[in-house]
C-alpha cells in the first residue's frame, strides 16, 4: 500500500502538483472538515436542549430531527476521520521524500538549511497532527452521549421520556464545549501551518 501511494504521489508531481501543495491542499480540507463539523456538533447539541424543552407538539416529528442531527454529525466526524488520515498520508510521503533528497546536496551549506527547513516544518507538522488526533479522541466520546438518548427515543417517544433525559443533554454542553475548543485549536494550527507551508 505504501508503494503505491508513493507512486500515487511521484505521478501526481509529475503532472505538477507537488508534495508540498498537496500536503498544504489536504490541510486545508481537514481544516474545512473540521469547521463544519463544529457547526455539525453545536447544531446537535441545539436540538437536544430543544427537545427537552418540550412543551407540547409532534414527538415523532422532534425526534427524526434529533436523529437526522446525530447523524450528521456522525458523518462530519466520519469525514474529520478520513481527513486527518489523508494529510497524515501526504506528509509521511513528503518528509520522506525531503529526507531522501538530503544526500543528493554536493554543497553542505544548502544541506543543512534544507535540513533545518525540513526539521521546522516536521516539528510545525507534528504540533498540527496532535492537535487534529485530540479533536479526533474527543468526537467519540461526544458522539456516543448523543447516540445513547438518541437510541433510548427511538423506543420511548414519550414526553416523560424526553424528561428524563435533561441530565444528559446537561452533560453534553460541556463535552461540546470542549469539543468546539479542541477543534478551535487544530483550526488554527491548520491555518498556521497553511501560511508557513504556502
């Protein structure tokens, strides 16, 4: 599977795209995912301080709108999922191929500022991926206590069963909260990462 990604990436810098664009490019589109994801996670968390709030109305039809919310934010977490790879993908490929062409400098003076480009731009790297795999670590969780009244619902579309359910939509908000901040923080890793890489 490596081998053909890296001939993947040689056939694309062939046709113009190089490494480092494309590792920026994937960047930027994890750093999107992530953004709509956010929204994704406050619009879930909006519903469910809605239902149990409820004061009367369609519970069937608050509950398909609960669970179409869940389920989109399970696919914007999904797609977060897939991102994040991708860019890991990209970057695995273009430190090595850096690394690799290190030896082919006959002048050392330019060896060693590739070198320390290739070491700032790894250590940058490294402060983004972490940041990326803590917002991966903290959608689980949060997905999870939104799937567990969303399930309960599904079988006990009562509006004492929508009441008992306040305590846990009381816990939610701060595990969105944390959520919405850890992605703040890989958005702008994203976003600094971007400006340096060009």
């Amino acid at each position: 599977q490596t081998a053909a990604r890296e001939l993947y990436y040689d056939s694309l810098e062939r046709l113009g795209t190089p490494r480092r664009e494309l590792l920026s490019d994937r960047v930027e589109k994890a750093r999107e995912s992530q953004e709509d994801a956010k929204e994704q996670f406050a619009s879930a968390l909006d519903e469910f301080q809605a239902l149990t709030g409820f004061d009367g109305g369609d519970l069937e039809r608050m509950y398909r709108k609960l669970d179409k919310e869940y389920e989109r934010a399970n696919d914007d977490a999904e797609e977060v999922r897939d991102r994040i790879e991708a860019v890991e993908n990209a970057a695995a490929s273009l430190f090595n191929e850096w690394e690799e062409e290190l030896d082919e400098y006959s002048d050392p003076d330019f060896r060693r500022r590739s070198e320390d480009q290739m070491d700032d731009a790894r250590d940058r790297y490294d402060g983004l991926i972490a940041a990326m795999r803590r917002v991966e670590r903290t959608m689980d969780p949060v997905l999870a206590t939104f799937r567990d009244p969303v399930l309960f619902l599904k079988h006990n579309l009562t509006a004492q069963a929508i009441a008992s359910l306040e305590g846990e939509v009381a816990s939610l908000q701060p595990a969105v909260d944390r959520l919405i901040a850890d992605m703040e923080a890989a958005i702008a890793e994203a976003d600094a990462f971007i400006e340096v890489m060009g």
